[in-house]
C-alpha cells in the first residue's frame, strides 16, 4: 500500500470521480491501484471502477472546517514537492 500513501491517499477514502471529463461527479471509495497506473475503486453501488487521476477528487477539510474537494493531481504534486525536500 506505499503506493497509495505516495498518491496522498489511503484505503477507504471518501472521493468522487468522473467517467470522463464534463461528465457529473459520482461518489466512491479507494481500494487499490490497477497496474495501468489508474485508481481502483467502488462507486455508491458497491461496482468496480478504474479511473485516471486525473478525473478523481479527493475530500479534504477546508479551512473554516468544512468538507472541500481538492483534484488528486494537486495532492500528488503537494506530496512531491514535500518528498523533494524531504518533509516527509
């Protein structure tokens, strides 16, 4: 699972996804990684789904407290930069 920690995301994690780009937002949960590199998780009604980063977000608490959803390539590249300097 190191992987999913260098993605700044754990197992079970609140997300939510899109099919494809401009298409509505669908809730789901991580559960692994496929080997095309894309994320392995299940939507609302339990289905696999592998979908790119690119087309996840992942829910974050905001600054005043609140739910926010921040894209998953952000994430990664905030780890990134951390792991250059090594923050982490």
């Amino acid at each position: 699972m190191n992987w999913l920690v260098a993605l700044g995301l754990r197992a079970g994690a609140e997300i939510r996804f899109r099919r494809q780009d401009g298409e509505r937002w669908m809730p789901g949960k991580v559960m692994g990684r496929e080997s095309d590199g894309s994320i392995d998780l299940r939507d609302a009604r339990g289905r696999s789904r592998a979908i790119p980063v690119e087309l996840i977000e992942v829910a974050e608490r905001g600054p005043r407290g609140g739910k926010v959803w921040t894209p998953l390539t952000e994430i990664v590249a905030r780890t990134e930069q951390l792991d250059l300097f090594g923050d982490t």
